[in-house]
C-alpha cells in the first residue's frame, strides 16, 4: 500500500507499507464473478488482494500520522506495466495504481494508474521529488 498526502489532484508518496499477498481459494471464488473466462489465471502469480484487516490497520496507521492511503502497488510478473481487467474491475476510483513489469525477475517499467469518471484506467504522471523537498515527511526515497 502506498501512503502520503492527498492535495487536490497531486499525491504525494511519502512511505510504502508492504503487506502479503492473501489472495487464496477463498479469494478466488469471491471473485470468481469478476474472473470470468480466465480461470487459469487465477492463482497468486496473477491475482492480488489484501486482507480487510490488514487494511484496516494500515488506515489507522496512515491516520495516526497524518497520512492517507493514496494507492496500491503491485507487480505484473513478464507482463507490461498495465492494468488488467481484474486490476479495473477491482480498483477503486480515490487511489493511484502503481504497476510495475518485471521482466524475467528484474522490475524494468513503473507507470501509475487511476480511475477516471467512466471506469478506465487513465495513466498518471509520476513525478520524482527529493526527500528534503517534503519537509517533516523526509522518508521518501529518491533513489532507483
Ligand atoms: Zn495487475
């Protein structure tokens, strides 16, 4: 999960708070509706989700510092840096979507996504600021 402030229509990514994949069988057939025809895809290599719980512990942890959950990041393992229909279907439209494409196990793109009025992903601008231009929130890193 990405956490950082919200001003208007800028993010601003101050940490990344890293949390397991949970997708499982229960997952699978909770989505299964939005699955479709590509079952075989459906494992945890392809598929990602986070614990409500978990979730909720990052909210409160965000809020405790004045921080918002601005976004998801995840990986798409030899695929392109773009969203799939299981990405839209399940995304949520006051977050960034963060995907990055790794290649045979090396990352090699990172494009951001968010959700426009009529339900496609539109990609964002990803701007890179230096740590000592976000004050107090200095935790950024500006390296890679
Ligand atoms: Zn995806």
């Amino acid at each position: 999960m990405l956490l950082g402030q919200l001003n208007g229509d800028v993010k601003t990514l101050v940490e990344v708070w890293p949390t397991e994949n949970a997708w499982n069988d229960e997952a699978a057939e909770a989505f299964q509706a939005i699955e479709g025809s590509v079952q075989h895809l459906s494992g945890k290599r392809n598929r990602f989700t986070i614990d409500p719980q978990v979730m909720l512990k990052a909210q409160k942890d965000a809020r405790d510092r004045h921080l918002d959950i601005i976004g998801i990041y995840h990986s798409h393992p030899d695929y392109p840096a773009v969203p799939s229909e299981f990405d839209r279907a399940i995304a949520w439209q006051q977050y960034s979507y963060i995907i990055v494409s790794v290649q045979q196990g090396l990352a090699c793109d990172l494009r951001s996504w968010s959700l426009h009025d009529d339900g496609q992903f539109q990609p964002e601008e990803v701007l890179k600021v230096e740590a000592s231009a976000l004050g107090e929130f200095g935790t950024l890193s500006s390296s890679g």
